[in-house]
C-alpha cells in the first residue's frame, strides 16, 4: 500500500520567493500545455503527444524571450506538469467512457496564481536530496527547514512540495509500507464493533460507548465570524484585504487540522482494539442538502470512514459497510421484532414483544454489527495519527537503497 508522509517546511524568504517562481513556472507550463490540447481540438487536430509538448513548451520556450525565466526553475518541475496535464485527460476521458470509478471528472482547467493550492513534484532526476542536519535540499530552491514528527520507512524517490490557502508549505512523501512490518505492529484481538455515527454523538459503539461529537466548526463560529466580517470590510485588490484573506484561510485550517487530528486517533484505536469493524454507508452529499448541513459537514463522516478503510486495508482488519437502507433504528437488537420508524426526537423506546429498554443509537450499533455477521477478534496500533493515503497522481516510490533512513 502507498501511503503519503507529509511534513511541515519552513522556508526562509528567499527561498519562498524561489518557491512561489518555480510554482508560477510550473503553472504557466500546465497552461500552456492545455491551451494545445483546447486548440488542437478547435481545429480537429489530433492531440499533442507529451513528447512534442515538451520540445515546443520547455526546451524552446526557453530560448524565447518571453519564456526565457523557464530556465531560472528545475526542468524536471515542468516537465512533471507535463505529466499532470496527461493524468489529468486521462482521467477525464476514462469518466467520460465510464471506466473510472467516482464522481464525474471534468474536463483539466486553467491554473490560477489565486488557487487556494500550489505544488511542485521533484523526481530522483532533479538530484533532491535529505542532508545530514535533516534539511530538505530541493534544486535551485536552496536547503529548506523541515519539520519531521516521524521516520520515513524508506527513502523515497520524489517529494511534492505544497503550498496551501493559509500560506504554510508541506513536504509530501509517497512511500510503499512493507505488510510484513506493518502486520507486527498489529497483535491479534478478540472482538468486533458495529459503529453507529450520528452529530449528537460523534460515535455510538455497540459496546455501549458513546463518543461525544467536538463540534470543532460550532467552537470556533465566533472567531470565523469576526475574521470573514473584516475581510468583507477590507477594500478589494489591497494589501490589507490579502491579510485579512490569509487570517481566515488560517482559522479555517486550524478547524481542520483539530478535525482530521481527531478521526485520526479516533479511527486509529478502533481498528487497533477490535478484529473487525462495521459501520454503515450513509450518505453524506444527501445529508449535507438539509436543514443539518453544517453539522454534517462538521462531523465530517466520510473523512472518518475513509481513515477507516484504509487503516483497515493496512493492518489486515475487515472493515464492513453495511447498506444505507437497512433499517438499524427500527429493528430490536435483542428479539429481531421491526418496530417501525421513528421520529428523530424519540431517543429511547421499549420493544413491544420483548419489552427491551433499547437506547435509540446502542441497538442501532448492535443492529449495525448483527447485519454484518461480525465475529469477533481485534488488533493492536499507536493511538498517534497516521500518514494519510497516497493520492492517485502522485508518484509512488519503492525506496532508493541507501544506507540510513531519511529522518
């Protein structure tokens, strides 16, 4: 399995000003290179091959001087939008012809210097290295500070370099865990769990645990509020409304971070304690057009149940998924008998033929675990977060040989 290491980089100023040149490269050559495909189309040309976009977009526009600053940057980041722009009308036509799984891909877009989001990918060809002192040596960019809160596993072969709406850069690392290591550090457990997840409680277990939901938009509603009334109130094109732009982009990513910190513990204990999990498909798009919207997109259930998944695939856990339509609130748990549907306010109710006590979201957990046919057995895994899932169109690596590790 691929998975993506990311850490926080600190560079200095002129190495952010090299960065933000050799993201605008990077851009101007993404463009380019759809500007051919849209106007080969126009024309009833056959599409450019990679090949001759390459020649014609970075060795001679280099020799222009309109495109002369191209050669300022690293080739291997140009040509490596190059490639972005290949995946990406790959993926479109593959949705087009309904090969790909997921929502309907559009056709590649215009890059814009306002994106909320900025990368650059460095490849072994562009002679990255990891120093000694742990400091990030990208070509033309300079030895950059990094942050590392863990070791790398191997040392990989490419690096992302990220720049987000909140101004702060990341280094991403595809790396391919080994099953062997990763099964060790999961002993074998003795029981299952059906999760029922709902917004009063984040989590109800079909032990009986109830997880009480963070809630973390709500909290900070009042600082969100007061930093998106100064921006609105900021002239626009100013200095100061590009501020009061970035003081919100960092309230919001501090919302996010604490959210996606907690799914990662919550989610890494689960799959560490118990054999096999169940948890039910909702759907989360449909939830997200009622009157409980932001509640459902604080909650954030499917970042949660995506954590799951994959943890599960790692550590060798089953993760089971049981239909949306099963009726988990309605059926008791204990005799079976299915009571009917229920108002949203009724949170306990009394099984007529058993006479049961049940409370609302318990019997929906154990309902959950009973549709799956979970037998019980469980593991062991750090509570710490851990690294997310390696995107689609990252490069993967199998680790170059080396003598010591990376960090």
């Amino acid at each position: 399995m691929q998975l993506r290491y990311a850490f926080r980089l600190y560079p200095e100023l002129g190495q952010r000003l090299a960065l933000g040149r050799t993201f605008g490269c990077a851009r101007v050559v993404f463009n380019d290179a759809v500007r051919a495909r849209k106007d080969a189309r126009a024309a009833g040309l056959p599409y450019p091959k990679a090949a001759e976009l390459s020649q014609t977009l970075i060795t001679c526009a280099k020799r222009t001087v309109e495109r002369s600053w191209l050669g300022e940057v690293s080739s291997v980041v140009l040509q490596q939008s190059l490639r972005d722009v290949e995946a990406a009308y790959k993926a479109f036509f593959a949705s087009l012809k309904g090969e790909r799984k997921g929502a309907r891909v559009g056709a590649p877009r215009f890059k814009s210097r306002k994106d909320w989001r900025q990368s650059i990918r460095f490849t072994a060809n562009a002679r990255w290295s990891i120093t000694p002192t742990g400091r990030l040596n990208l070509p033309k960019i300079g030895e950059v500070r990094v942050k590392w809160s863990r070791t790398l596993p191997v040392v990989p072969s490419s690096v992302t370099v990220i720049k987000d709406s909140a101004g702060r850069y990341f280094a991403s690392f595809v790396i391919d865990t080994d099953p062997a290591a990763d099964a060790a550090r999961m002993p074998a457990a003795e029981q299952a769990i059906g999760i029922d997840l709902g917004l009063t409680h984040f989590a109800v277990l079909s032990d009986g645990t109830k997880i009480d939901s963070p809630r973390f938009l709500r909290r900070a509603e009042k600082k969100l509020k007061k930093t998106q009334r100064e921006l609105s109130r900021k002239r626009k094109g100013s200095k100061n409304r590009a501020k009061a732009r970035l003081k919100v982009a960092r309230a919001h990513a501090q919302v996010a971070d604490a959210r996606k910190e907690f799914h990662h513990q919550l989610s890494t204990r689960l799959i560490r304690e118990n054999q096999a999990t169940a948890v039910e498909d909702l759907s989360v798009k449909g939830l997200a057009r009622t009157k409980l919207a932001k509640s459902v997109h604080d909650a954030g259930w499917s970042q949660f149940v995506t954590m799951l998944a994959y943890k599960a695939a790692r550590y060798g856990r089953p993760l089971i998924k049981i239909n949306r339509f099963e009726p988990t609130s309605q059926v008791c748990s204990t005799c079976g008998h299915h009571d009917g549907p229920k108002p949203l306010h009724v949170r306990e109710w009394t099984c007529p033929v058993c006479g049961t006590r049940h409370d609302r979201d318990v019997n929906a957990a154990k309902n959950v675990k009973q549709a799956a046919g979970l037998a019980a057995s469980a593991c062991g895994a750090q509570v710490r977060p851990e690294p997310v899932l390696a995107q689609r169109e990252e490069t993967g690596s199998h680790g170059i040989p080396a003598g010591s590790r990376a960090a």
